[in-house]
C-alpha cells in the first residue's frame, strides 16, 4: 500500500468525476492525487510522516478554473487598485475614495479598475465627475466602469498634462469637454476602449519587486477564493516578452500559486503577423511546465477582428478588412500548430470570423488544437454547432451581469431573456467551460459568476435569464473545474479529485449545494491547496496557513479595504 504524504479527512467530496462523484477522502502523493473514497480506504494509506488535515464535514470541491481572465497584468497592478467589486452603494465607493486619499502620497494614483457596476449601488446609477473631485481634491483619481467610461479627477488632468490644448491621439472614443474646450475628465470609449486602457497605461506603475509581491498577492487572493488555474488572455498594453518577467521570475522562483496558461495577443494594429512570427522564434504551444506554459495565440487576432462588448452603444461592424488582415495570421498559425481564441461578442462578427477560420483551417488538423471561440453573447444556436463541427470550444462569461439594464435598454426584455444562451450552448455538445474575463470589466470573483449561471440574474439583481435557462448548481461547477481542463489541453492532469490528476483542491467556508441561491456569492475557501501544497487557509484551518506574504506597499488599498479572496486587516 502506497504511503500518503496528506490525507484529508471527513469531508463532503465533490469529485467531478461521474464514476465516482462522492466521497469522504482524499490522499494525496508527489502533488497528485492517491486515491478517493472512504475513511477506512484512504487510512490505509497512513505512514508514519503523513500529514493529516480534518475537514470537519466542510464541502471539497476541485480547484476553480478560470477559462478566460488577465490574471499577468492584473498582478502588476493589484497592489495600486481600490475594489468596488461588492460595494453595495455608490455613497460607500466614494466614501473608500474619500478615505484612501488621505493615505495616498504624492506621486501615487488611486485606481478603481473595473469589478463593479452602476448596477449593484443602491442608487443605481454611476458617479459624477464634479462627485469624484470633491472627494479627491489633490490626488490623482481614475476610476474605470466596464467598456464604456473612465473618469480622472482634476488632479489627474494635471498630472498627465491634459488641458484644453491636448491633442488626442486615440483610435476612438473621446475626452468630453465643457464649453470653454477644456476637458472635464470623463473620457468615453464609442465603442473601443483603447483610449481609456491608454489613459491609464500614463499613471504610475509600480517596480520590478513591487510587481512581484503584488501578484503574489493577487494569487494568495485567487486561492482564497478557491482557483488555483486559469488561462490568461493577455490583453492590451501587456507585451510579451516584456511584461511577463514577474511571471517567469514566480515561476523560476517556485512561488507561483496559480497554474497559468497563457496566450498571446497581438499589439500593433497592422502588424500583427509580424508580433506572432517574432513570438513563434521565442516559445511554441504547449512550452513551459504544469505552472507556466504557452497556450496559444489570441484572444486578439488581428485588431479589426475585435467586435467590443459596450452594449451602451450599437453593435460594431467589423471593418471591411477584416477578411484580408485575418487570413495571413492564421494562416501562419494554423501552419505551424498554434491553438488559436478569439473574442467575438455578436453573431454577426461569428459568421465572418468562422467562415474563415474553416476556409483557412481545411486540411490544418484544425479539430486537434482545441481552439477556443470566446464570449458569444448573441450567438445561435447554428453557430454553436458550427463551432463545435470546427472542433472548437466555447469560454463563457458573465460579462452581461455587469451590463443588464444597459443591454435591456438596448434591444429589449426578450432579448435579454436569450442573451449569453449557456443553457444552448450546453445542448449542442461543444466543449464549454466559464470564467470571468476579469478584471476591466467584470470581477475575478468567479462565486460572481457561478451565482449568476445558477440564479440567471445580474449585479443588482435584476433578472436576465427564465428559469428554463438557468444552469443547476452542479453543471455550473463542472464549468469551473472539469471541463476547464480541455482549454489548456491539460484533459485527465486537472480538473477533477481522481487519482492521478494534480492535488488541487479546496475547502469551502459554506457548502456550495446547499446555501441560499445569493450566498452563493459570498463563498470563499477555507483552505486551498495547489498540487498537495497548502497554498492558502484560515479560520479553522489557520493553523496550517503558508507563511505571510512580502507586506504590500503601506499606501496600497489592500490591506485596508480588501478585496475578494483578501479581506482587510483587522481593526483598519
């Protein structure tokens, strides 16, 4: 009988795995999986070194699998931004500006980057420029909402320079000015948010060091949620190599927490074959190891095949280009075996996108890259078929509970009703995992986004899906965790506590099956582990917490406000 080194002990274990769904136990081996089942049969697996955890009849589940978020970039910025994610008011988000002005120094910025929506606040509605000054006189405040706006204080004008004589060199969208010509500091993206994502790209960034603690920082946050993987879709201003130096030192280092995939995302409109010829001399698919590897290309092609998702504003046609731009760049990748995403929001933009992916993939082994279709707000069910006949995938997100009465105001209560169709996506068969597409629009939260498949509504509860739409409780999660694994091309390694599969798994603080449809939101981990390693736990588990992580920078939010996954210290 092969000794365990972790046994887990008394615990309600959900498996994801159909042969054998329950069970009380878990043993653990060189960072797999042992064996599953009983008490009596995993004790047998007791040595002398074992380490025994007591789960105290606390839900298991297998760690959490974000099939489509930024997680590289948001750990360089982690540490600078203030969360709005579960503000209830907009009274209380000012407030936490108000407070973190008077702790902020000079040279510092505060950033409230996406995670929330005018939908949650108790008032229903967004700030005000003239609200954001008054709160925030001298420091430099930006705060993001989801696609569509970004606001900078007065003191935020003046510290980039930006008055009345300012050029804008953006692509779309606008700085909105007063009478006099001079810029109020609502700067709108109609509909392409590059000239909000390039505002903030001006701000200060942290160091190399800074960089490295925040993301540690962020990750600790992730598991303190349940995740230990995701696939990252880079996006804009996150050059590779550049910008994954604090990754590659985690991952050298041995201290990353989370398992990353990640994909690359092409930067220079019109350039774009040239970026993916230079990063195919650098890394290819499937490199790297079980922490840290290349993926693939996406979720940005080529620039003009990017339809955004600001459903504030009428439906963008994808440029008469778009053919032309897409075809050499997936031509070269199909060549030369890079698993592709691509984001596409519209059923208009799919038909486009997916005529072509099929004229160019015809003879590629296009079925054998597990190539994934990323959104698909307004899709049918013809081309969820299409996708699936392709031998494609689809990652879904909740980034319609962010936006609902912007996309009711729009087209309608029945189209509401059919949007994000999950439940057709389910019925035709096709590979199909979630995530969040964190963090400039919706939260990292995933307990966010398993809320809304299973109770069908947005952030302020407004109702999106009937009930025939709605996902139960278990299919949601096999979102999250097994079927993420096809995504990655990790299929039988993760994703499920079966023997053999990496040891990640976590202990809830409430029982996921159980609790009342909106505590669903409010779950976190107890205790989370990463390949047989404690990686994150607290209250009855605190005890076997990892050590303390580098202190963040005193200025930065987190300690005082928290996040989720990181509640603030206590008696701040």
């Amino acid at each position: 009988m092969t000794t365990a080194d972790l046994i887990l002990t008394h615990g309600k274990v959900t498996t994801m795995d159909p042969e054998h769904p329950e069970a009380s136990a878990i043993a653990v081996k060189d960072g797999l999986i042992l064996a599953v089942g009983t008490e009596a049969e995993i004790r047998a697996h007791k040595g002398p070194e074992t380490k025994m955890i007591d789960a105290g009849g606390q839900r298991v589940i297998p760690g959490l699998i974000d099939s489509h978020t930024h997680i590289i970039r948001q750990g360089n910025n982690f540490a600078m931004e203030l969360r709005w994610d579960h503000v209830p008011s907009l009274a209380d988000g000012l407030r936490m500006l108000k407070a973190q002005a008077q702790r902020t120094p000079v040279g510092q910025w505060i950033r409230v980057v996406g995670g929330w929506s005018a939908d949650q606040f108790a008032e229903r509605r967004l700030p005000t420029i003239d609200e954001i000054n008054a709160v925030a006189p001298e420091v430099p405040v930006y705060v993001l909402h989801l696609y569509d706006r970004a606001w900078l204080n007065k003191a935020a004008l003046r510290a980039l320079g930006i008055d009345g004589h300012y050029y804008e060199p953006f692509v779309s969208g606008r700085l909105e000015r007063d009478d006099q010509g001079n810029p109020t500091g609502l700067a709108l993206a109609r509909p392409n948010a590059q000239p909000l994502y390039a505002l903030l790209d001006m701000a200060p960034k942290l160091d190399f060091e800074q960089q490295i603690t925040s993301t540690k920082h962020y990750f600790r946050a992730l598991n303190g949620l349940g995740l230990t993987s995701a696939l990252d879709c880079a996006g804009g201003f996150l050059n590779y190599p550049d910008d994954y130096g604090v990754i590659s030192a985690l991952n050298t280092r041995g201290e990353q927490t989370v398992r990353i995939g990640y994909q690359l995302f092409a930067q220079r409109p019109g350039l774009e074959l040239d970026d993916f010829k230079a990063w195919h001399d650098l890394v290819k698919p499937d490199e790297g190891d079980d922490y840290l590897k290349c993926v693939g290309a996406g979720e940005m092609l080529v620039a003009s095949a990017y339809d955004f998702e600001d459903f504030s504003y009428p439906r963008p046609t994808l440029a008469k280009r778009m053919e032309s731009d897409l075809r050499p760049v997936l031509e070269f990748l199909f060549e030369n075996r890079w698993p592709i995403r691509f984001h596409c929001t519209y059923e208009e933009s799919a038909h486009r996108l997916l005529s072509l992916v099929e004229e160019v993939g015809q003879g590629q082994g296009l079925e054998e890259l597990n190539w994934i279709f990323d959104h698909g707000e307004t899709i049918s069910t013809e081309t969820m078929d299409w996708v699936a006949r392709l031998g494609g995938g689809i990652s879904y997100q909740n980034r319609i509970a962010f936006q609902t009465r912007a996309y009711e105001t729009r087209y309608g209560t029945d189209a509401l009703r059919e949007v994000m169709p999950v439940k057709k996506m389910m019925a035709s068969g096709v590979p199909l995992a979630a995530g969040t597409d964190a963090t400039r629009v919706s939260s990292y939260n995933p307990w966010l986004a398993i809320h809304w498949a299973v109770s069908g509504k947005g952030r302020g509860g407004d109702v999106i899906w009937d009930p025939q739409n709605r996902i139960d409780r278990h299919d949601a999660l096999r979102h999250w965790t097994a079927e993420g694994a096809w995504f990655s091309r990790e299929q039988g390694k993760k994703g499920q506590i079966k023997p053999g599969q990496f040891a990640d798994f976590a202990v809830l603080d409430r029982d996921y099956f159980t609790v009342a449809e909106d505590d669903i939101i409010n779950i976190e981990a107890d205790l989370t582990l990463l390949g047989g390693k404690i990686v994150f736990a607290k209250d009855a588990f605190s005890d076997l917490a990892p050590p303390p992580l580098d202190a963040l920078p005193d200025w930065s939010p987190l300690p005082v406000f928290g996040a989720p996954g990181a509640a603030p210290r206590p008696g701040l």
